[in-house]
C-alpha cells in the first residue's frame, strides 16, 4: 500500500509541476511576439536601479491622458516638459526643455519662450530613417492642443480653460468637427499662439496669471512628436517617444516598467555644488555636481499594490529606496523619537522625510440651512465645532502621529503658511470651554435649541477602512458638546457627487497641491470656483474674491506673501472647514543609491540618482 | 446523451443573459466617471468622457452590444484603465493563474485523497483523530495568515537564516513572475515564483478536502458491497482502494469539477500579495478602478465556463456510474 502511496505522490507532484510548466508555456505561446514576462538586465547594462511603485503603476504613458502620481512618475522618464521644479529647490522653477526662464510683457499677458536648440525626441520608427528629429515650437503648440481634444477624454483641461487666449475656441470648434464627423484639425490656428523661429515662441494669455508658469511644468504638458501620436494612435500610450532621459524598454502594466538610458539626452547636468544647501551638502548630495545626466543605464520599477512584499524586498537589498508603508513604521523607526531603528542603520539604509503639500480638511457645505452662512452665528457655529475637534488626536491614532497639523489652508513651507503652523487667529488646539460658549452665542446652547431639538450635523465621508474610523472619532469629539454626528459613509464617486451637487453639509476631503504655491489652495475659496468647481464649501466672500483676483497676476513677493496671509486669516475666521493637516512621508534608502532626496513635489529628479555597485551586499 | 447536453445548453442559455444582465446593472449603480476623472472634472469632461465610455446609451443598447460582442467572441473592447483590449488582458492574465491553481488543484487532491483514505483507513484510532484535528486546525487559520506568513517565512525569513544567495534555484522569490519560456527555457522561473505559492494553496486547501473526501469514504464503508467483500475475505487494502476508491470517485469528482471553473479566477490574495499578474489580480484591479469592460468579460467568460462544467460534470456522472442515466 505504502508503496503504491509513494509512487502516486511522485506522479502528482511529476504531473503538477508539468501542468504549471504547461501553463506559462502556453502563457508564453499566447505572447508571443507581443513581449511578456518581467524585466531583466538588458546584455552590457552597467549601472542599475531598481525602484519601487506603491500602488498597480501607471494607467497609460501618453501625458495627454494622464493625472496620477504613477502616470507622473512613468512620464517624467521619458517625456519633458519647457520648465521644471529644481532637485535641490523644489519650490522654484527652472528651464528644462527651454534655453531659459521665460519672459512676460509689461502687461503679463504675452509670454515669450526660447527653446534649448539641439534638444531631440528620441529615435523611433515614426521618424524618417528611425532618428529623432529637433524639437520646435509647433510641437509645444501641438502637445497644447492635445489637452483640448475631446479623445483624450478632457481629462486634464482644468489646466488650461480660460488661460490662453483662443484656445477655447479652438477646443469647442474642434470638438464640435469631431462630433460631426469632420475630425480634430491640429493645423487650425489658436490666436495666442505665435511661432517667431524655430526656436521661438510666444503664448498670449486671457489674462496675467503667474501660476501658467507652474501649468507648463505639469507633466501633462509634456512636449510630445505629432508624427508619433498620428502613427500609433490609441497605441501611444504604450509606445512613449519624447526627449526624456530615458526611453521606454519594457512596459508590463501593474507589473514592471523597465527604461535605458537616452543615448541622445539633451545636455542637462547635475545642480552645482553652490546650489545646495549646507544639510544637504552634508548629507553628500552635490557628489555629482556638474555631470551630465542621468547618472544611471537604467532603471526598473516593480508595482506592489500590497506593502509587505515591498518592504521585504527592500530589506533583501532590492530596492533603491521605499516609502515607508504605515503598517511597517514602527519596525522602520522609533515611533517616539522619529530616528531609525538601529537593524536598520547597521545596514547602512539611511532615512528621509518630507511633508506632502497636503491640505486635509472636513469642510462645510456655507450653502447649508444649518451650519451655511457668513453670519455671527453660522460663523460662531463652525468655530465651535472645529475647537471641539482634537486634530492631534486624530493625528496620533491614524497617522501614528507624523502628520502636521496646521491653521489655514496654505501647506508647509509655501508662502502664505503660518510660522510654526499657528496663525494669529487659531482653532486647532481643541478648547471645549470656548467652543461651548460658542454654540451658545449660536443658539445652540450644550447642542440644544430653543425648542430643546438637538443639533444634528450629517458628515459625509468615503468608505475606506480610515475615513471609518476618522467619522467614529469626530463624533466623539463633537458629542461632547452634545451635538449628534451622523456619519454618512459613500463610495467615492458618489462622495464626490453629493458635494458636487453640494448635498453634504460636512465632508471629508483632501487638496494635494497641483504646484509649489498657496494660490493653489487658496483658489479653493474663491466664489466662482464652487460646487460643481473645486469651491466645493461654496464659501462666497467678496472681498476674499478681490484679492484672490490681486494675487493671479503677481509673483512671489513680500507684498503677495502679505496678501496671502491676509487671505488666509480671513478664511480662518469665516471656518468653511475644519483643519488643516499635511502627512509626512518617511522614505528608507539602501545604501547603495546616490543622490536621493526623495519628494512628490516632482519627478523630475529621477534622472539624478546614481548607483554604487561595491556596496551592494552580495 | 447528446440531447440532454442540448436541452441543458437551452435550459441556460436564460440563466446566462440573466448573470450577464444583473452584472451590468449592479455596475452601473454608481458612477464611474469620476474615478477616472479625479477632483478637477468639469461637467463638460465627465460628459466626454460618459460618452467615451458609453455610458450615455441606454442600458438595453449597452446591453445588447456587449451580449453581439460575447456571440461573436469579441473582445476587442478597449479597458478604460488600461486602454488595451480585454481579450488581450484576460488572454495574458489566464496562464499565471493557471500555472498555480492546476499544480495546486493536482496535488491537494491527490494528497487529501490520500490521507483522507489513510483516516478512513484507521478510523476511529488516534492517527485518524490526529488528521482530522490537523485538518480542523489549518481550516481555521485565514488564508490572509498563511499568505503573509508563508511569504514572509517562506521567502525571506529562512533564506535569510540559512544564507541562500538571491538567485539560487533554492530561493523562493519575495514576488514577482516570468514565464517559463522567456529567452530560452526557463523552468527554475516556475520553482522560483509559482512553487511558493502553489504549496500555500495546497496547505490551504486540504484541510477541507480531507475531511470532504474522509466523510465520503467512511460513508462508503458501510456499504452493503463493502459488507460483501469483508464476508468474502478480501484484504482491508484490497477493499480500500480497489472497492471503496472507486466508488467514492463520484462524488470526489462532483468536487472537482465544481472546482474547476475557479481554477482560471486565481487567487485575488495570492496573487496580489505575490503580484502574479493573473486573473485574480485583474479582476479586483478592474473592480476597485471601476473597468467595466474587463469585469463584464470577465463575468462572460467565467459564467459560460461555469455552466459547461456543470453540464461536463452531469455527463462524467454518467460515464463513471452506468446506473446514472441522463435524461
């Protein structure tokens, strides 16, 4: 008997392993000539990075239809936009596809723009002979257009509506060909569009606005070659041509991502050493300063939709560097003194932290019947809900504590934000002494009316796991002041919806700033924005509306910082929302990689990091 | 025996519009446009983009392309997450799930029948109560538990401590996969990314088998042909596995067969935990991103799948017992 159960183990295992043998043979059969598996080393690569994706990667490599970070990162390898954010100053722009900063006309409505000569998309098929051709301002006009066509699904022309001048027109004439059935003309004429010479360009603007300078650094703008988009169509996305510093190698969505060197890169050369500040030239970063980039053959990315296969590959030694999952912050550091735990440092992995241009925030619908309004009352109503609201606590449970809280809703380290987080007027130290006498000079003494009817406030949050636990804490906050919170728990999108439709008398939401500028957050006050716009407290202040109008046209200042804090104190006061928080992320580096000064601000820093092969352990 | 797969082919065909139908409209409850189009959509993107989508055509039109589609086993529709068509999606993401749920299905069977036929065999003594107390206690553990402690023990813990170098055909990998046939032959990519996993599933799974297939067995010992065999003398052994064996295959094989359609579904937590890129993955993805291209085809395809193997199993029946008859 035992003999029998012996040999019909060995045929099972015989025949398992040969059924999974069949299945990837038959997975490879039904790839072929399409390119499967994972990425490897390319034959003769000397320097390699691997990195990691916290999430299923990018949706699709064509910037036109891209908006999440992935997307961002994926085309800041291989695409380029006219200005960037510098690596050793994120806050400040410099010219990446240009020969320098552009220029605006006394009245701040004509742009004037010189490309760097000699910069070239990358060699591809689309191309006569397969080799990249120079970029030139038709391309910047081209790559403008593309936001404005209806097939890429609108996605992005929040950026652009009302800024250049005719260019929605050119968006609505077009689109209406495209309905019938005329197609998109990509050769039509947008007004503020002026080609001077092969390298130079102007943009005429609808009306002065600073921040179309941040506009031109989002990767959605990316300068891309009509040849390629015309020639592989719906394909584009998967089949990047740019100028960037690397080029596509292999693509597995939710996978891996895999891009070598571009042997044609423009000249772009690392920070100089002066550029640096004295921390970071203490922590080594300005090694490579004055060398041409990137620094490194190429680079492999591996999506991880779950931490834990991230974080253990990372401590195999895999990874370049990681941003560290919640879940693992304690085995990573000290959760009280913030400093590395000691495995970790004996293995020469080192640590970063930057906090995110978060704004983190439940707001109040200023529409609402109950708590709306810019009246004392309404007014005293909100203030005492937001000091009713311990934030810190909220910080410490879900957040282990390493967010920042903040008054106002300008992020840190922008103008505009208030030094050590408080404003001169400040509602984030909870005070439940005050905020009772508040309710009362409301009309809702301890959460009553005059009829004894209990104050009842519906807060509407999405349904994930923390936005649960966030509304079960907010209502014990806020009962103590004997006001009920019910919360009302949605999927996103119908979250979204009712806000839209300005339903939800309280909401949870955040802001990730789109660019390194309070005017950003600030926009989120201003009364044409509301609901469905990204006013979505559909707060209405006219005086804030003056000068928000003030500060579109101004650069950064000492007087538009002014503004700004003025801007910021007056929104304090009215309390449209309650808040404000900024996360901070916590990134571990293997010893072996160079240059790393992770941040989400962008992501064109890639191409700085380097390698170390000797002090890879074996 | 042909009719009768005939007229069960009918029988659901309504069954099949049914699932397809109820899929549909239990997708469209909510709104799918504002997961694509983030906090900056404006009335006129969302409007583009419902129409890019579909969306904006009454659901018994949207209906009944996609059901023109599925008749003409046409999978071309793009995926609005990743813009590629669906057949193309489902056609790469079927073969890692395979390449882990066969091998598994294989050897779980195998080795619960085994220790489930050892139990019988000893029912009632000590070896027959240790089994089934250890097959109660790996159905109580979570298949979370075993997934995060298998990968972190499996795959990094005792490599770590033993000293096996990355790359070594001993170590399994952390995650990841590559085929089996990626320049040249690679057979070790399978022991490396696919055996962990595989001896997870395995782990997981027979516990419920074994004591599935026990209770079959032991049903089958009081049987009056069993009775017979002991009278007329023959060896408990002889009974076990030339009698009892095979008439219990019956319902071993209704257990299988009904296992069989999830072979091509994967494992979501597996596959996620170990990034296989199978079928399991590309669902919960399409589900979590709202692609209601991939989740519709893949509702089609497993759905029809499911019901040929219920009509599979039905004839099987019939070719292992002569006393079933289909009618």
């Amino acid at each position: 008997m035992w003999g029998r159960v012996v040999t019909a183990a060995a045929a099972a295992v015989a025949l398992a392993a040969g059924a999974g043998w069949l299945g990837q043979a038959g997975e490879a059969a039904a790839q072929a000539g399409g390119g499967g598996g994972g990425g490897a080393a390319t034959a003769g690569a000397k320097k390699v990075l691997q990195m990691a994706m916290r999430t299923d990667g990018p949706k699709s490599l064509d910037p036109a239809a891209g908006s999440t970070q992935y997307d961002n990162i994926a085309c800041s390898l291989m695409y380029e936009t006219l200005v960037t954010f510098k690596y050793n100053d994120p806050k400040t722009l410099e010219p990446l596809l240009l020969a320098e900063m552009p220029t605006f006309s006394a009245d701040g409505r004509t742009v004037s723009f010189k490309l760097k000569p000699g910069v070239r998309f990358h060699d591809d098929a689309c191309f006569p002979g397969g080799k990249g051709r120079v970029v030139t301002p038709d391309d910047v006009f081209y790559s403008i257009k593309r936001i404005a066509d209806k097939r890429n699904g609108l996605k992005n022309w929040w950026l652009l509506d009302g800024v250049i001048e005719g260019l929605d027109a050119f968006k609505d004439a077009q689109n209406a060909s495209l309905d019938a059935g005329k197609g998109f003309d990509y050769d039509a004429a947008v007004a503020g569009f002026k080609k001077i010479s092969e390298t130079e360009f102007t943009i005429r603007l609808n009306k002065p606005v600073y921040r179309f300078l941040y506009t031109l650094a989002q990767f959605q703008l990316s300068v891309v070659p009509r040849e390629a988009v015309e020639k592989y169509g719906k394909d584009f996305g998967f089949k990047p041509v740019g100028t960037g510093p690397f080029v596509l190698d292999k693509w597995e969505p939710k996978q891996s991502l895999a891009v070598n060197r571009n042997p044609n890169y423009h000249p772009v050369l690392y920070p100089a050493r002066e550029a640096w500040s004295r921390e970071d030239r203490r922590r080594r970063m300005d090694r490579a300063a004055g060398q041409a980039v990137p620094l490194v053959d190429r680079m492999e990315f591996t999506m991880f939709v779950q931490d834990q296969p991230m974080w253990l590959e990372f401590n195999a030694g895999k990874l370049g560097y990681i941003e560290v999952p919640n879940d693992f912050f304690e085995q990573a550091f000290d959760k009280r003194t913030r400093s590395l735990q000691p495995a970790l440092e004996s293995k020469g992995i080192t640590s970063h932290s930057d906090v995110l241009l978060d704004f983190i925030f439940t707001g109040f619908n200023m529409e609402d019947p109950v708590v709306g309004g810019l009246s004392p009352d309404r007014r005293a109503l909100r203030q005492a809900i937001h000091l009713a609201v311990d934030q810190n606590e909220i910080n410490e449970a879900l957040y282990q504590g390493i967010n920042v809280v903040y008054d106002g809703p300008i992020p840190v380290g922008l103008d505009g934000h208030p030094e050590g987080g408080k404003a001169p007027f400040s509602l984030t130290t909870p005070d439940l002494e005050r905020a009772k006498r508040l309710l009362a000079e409301a009309g809702w003494p301890n959460g009553r009316n005059a009829q004894g009817e209990q104050l009842t406030l519906r807060y509407y949050t999405s349904n994930g796991l923390q936005q649960q636990q966030m509304s079960e804490l907010y209502k014990r906050q806020i009962e103590r002041l004997g006001v009920k919170l019910e919360p009302v728990l949605l999927d996103f999108s119908t979250l979204i919806e009712n806000v839209n439709n300005k339903k939800a008398q309280m909401f949870g939401f955040a802001w990730g700033s789109d660019y390194p500028d309070g005017e950003n957050n600030l926009a989120l006050f201003y009364g044409p924005n509301e609901s469905p716009g990204s006013n979505h407290y559909n707060y209405k202040n006219p005086a804030y509306d003056k000068l928000y109008e003030q500060i579109l046209s101004m650069a950064p200042s000492p007087e538009r910082t002014k503004i700004y804090e003025q801007m910021r104190d007056m929104v304090i006061q009215d309390t449209p929302y309650i808040g404000s928080m900024g996360r901070t992320r916590f990134y571990l580096m293997a010893p072996w990689i160079l240059n790393c000064r992770p941040t989400e601000r962008t992501w064109s820093w890639l191409k700085y990091l380097d390698v170390d092969e000797s002090k890879r352990s074996k | 025996m042909y009719a009768y797969i005939f007229r069960k082919l009918l029988y659901n065909v309504p069954v099949y519009l049914g699932i397809i139908l109820f899929v549909m409209v239990a997708l469209r409850v909510n709104d799918p446009v504002m997961a694509y189009l983030g906090k900056s959509a404006s009335p006129e993107s969302i409007a583009a983009m419902r129409s890019e989508m579909g969306l904006d055509r009454p659901l018994i039109s949207q209906y009944g392309t996609f059901l023109g589609r599925v008749v003409t086993l046409d999978f071309s529709e793009r995926s609005w997450e990743q813009k590629r068509p669906v057949g193309d999606i489902l056609g790469r993401a079927v073969w890692p799930s395979l390449a882990i749920t066969v091998p598994a299905l294989i050897l779980s069977t195998l080795t619960a029948i085994s220790i489930a036929l050892l139990s019988a065999y000893w029912r009632g003594t000590l070896t027959d109560r240790t089994l089934m107390f250890a097959a109660v206690l790996g159905m109580s553990v979570s298949l979370l538990v075993y997934v995060v402690l298998g990968q972190y023990f499996g795959a990094y813990w005792l490599p770590e401590k033993l000293g096996i170098p990355d790359g070594s055909p001993l170590r399994f990998a952390i995650s990841g996969y590559e085929p089996v046939v990626a320049e040249g032959l690679r057979p070790d990519n399978w022991l490396r990314y696919c055996l962990l996993p595989v001896i997870i599933t395995v782990v997981l799974t027979i516990g419920y088998d074994t004591r599935f297939y026990r209770a079959v067995m032991v049903e089958e010992c009081n049987r009056d042909y069993i009775v017979t065999a002991r009278a007329k003398g023959a060896s408990k052994p002889k009974i076990m596995f030339v009698h009892m064996l095979k008439n219990a295959m019956i319902p071993i094989i209704t257990h299988v067969m009904i296992t069989l359609p999830f072979l091509i579904t994967g494992s979501i937590v597996m596959e996620t935990y170990f990034r296989i890129p199978g079928m399991g993955q590309t669902l919960i993805t399409a589900i979590n991103s709202k692609d209601f291209p991939v989740i519709q085809a893949f509702t089609a395809v497993f759905a029809a799948i499911f019901i040929l193997t219920n009509i599979l199993t039905d004839v099987l029946y019939a070719l292992v017992d002569p006393r079933v008859r289909l009618s």
